[in-house]
C-alpha cells in the first residue's frame, strides 16, 4: 500500500507542480493509523507540524513512536 501512496502522489506531484522535478520520497516508509476518535487531535497535530518540529525533530518524534508502540528497528536503516 505503501508503494503505491508514493508512486501515485510522486506522479501528481510532478504532473501538478513542474517547478518540482526533483521531488522525490526517501528509500524507505513508515506508518502509523490513527482512530477515528483521535481525528481532531491528528487535524491539531498537522496544523501545527512545522511549529511542532522546531521543538523535536521528525527522527526523534519517530523513533519515540517506534518506542512507545514496541516496535523493533535498527537505527543503521532509519535514516538511508
């Protein structure tokens, strides 16, 4: 599923913006879902991203996902 959220919104990205010719995504992926119930804290949470991540980086927000939730990873392939 993956795969094809990134391919499909690489296409639309540079059918819809040419000065973006050089846009593409990382090697890898993660996801994480979200209950319907949380759907106003996620719309919060997006909002306010870039003031968000002035504070904790996307890598630390991540990792600390990836702690919380007991998922096992090995940092040497977070970051390729």
């Amino acid at each position: 599923m993956m795969r094809d959220v990134k391919t499909n919104s690489s296409a639309w990205v540079h059918t819809t913006f040419g000065n973006h010719a050089d846009f593409a995504w990382q090697a890898g992926y993660g996801a994480f879902s979200v209950g319907y119930s949380n759907l106003d804290v996620v719309n919060r949470y997006i909002a306010n991203q870039k003031r968000h991540h002035r504070k904790r980086t996307y890598q630390e927000e991540f990792v600390e996902f990836l702690s919380r939730y007991d998922i096992e990873y090995d940092e040497k392939y977070l970051w390729e």
